[in-house]
C-alpha cells in the first residue's frame, strides 16, 4: 500500500485509492433499510469529533437532497487504513 499522509484516513477499492481524508462516514445500502451498519471514523478523537460527523452528515445530506452530491456504486469490498490499521468493509 502507499504511504499515507499523516493522520489521515485512506479508502481504497479495488488498489484504486478513493479518497485520503481526517474523518469518514462510510454508509453502505444496507444501512438504509437496517439500523446499525453506518461507519464513522476520524484521526481526531478530541470531545469535538461527534459534532465534526453530525455536521459533515447534515451537509452531505442537504447536497444529496439537492443533485449536488456525486454517489459512486461500489460493488465490493472496501479498504480503510489509518496509520497501521487496516480494516475491510463489505
């Protein structure tokens, strides 16, 4: 794998990096249908983290609402890798 930035989260799929970011929520189609499967993580874990994901969920909300958030369909297995953890979301 490539060297990551430091203190950032990097989601690969398929070799491909997808995106290097600080914090991540990752919400598969199962999750809209069953409660449980949405994924929050960040390189940040200070008292402040649980607002940086309710605004990043609010925002990414309103943007899906009005056509300005782009969706890729992924149909596979997903790579999280944050400093020398790595982890797969299915």
């Amino acid at each position: 794998m490539n060297t990551l930035k430091k203190d950032a989260i990097m989601i690969r799929f398929e070799d491909d990096t997808v995106t290097e970011w600080r914090s991540a929520i990752i919400i598969p189609e199962r999750a809209i249908i069953e409660a449980g499967y949405i994924r929050t993580m960040t390189t940040n874990a200070n008292a402040h983290s649980k607002h940086e994901f309710h605004a990043m969920a609010q925002i990414a909300f309103s943007q899906f609402q009005g056509g300005e958030l782009d969706i890729e369909a992924v149909h596979g297995p997903l790579t999280v890798q944050w400093k020398n953890e790595v982890g797969t979301i299915l």
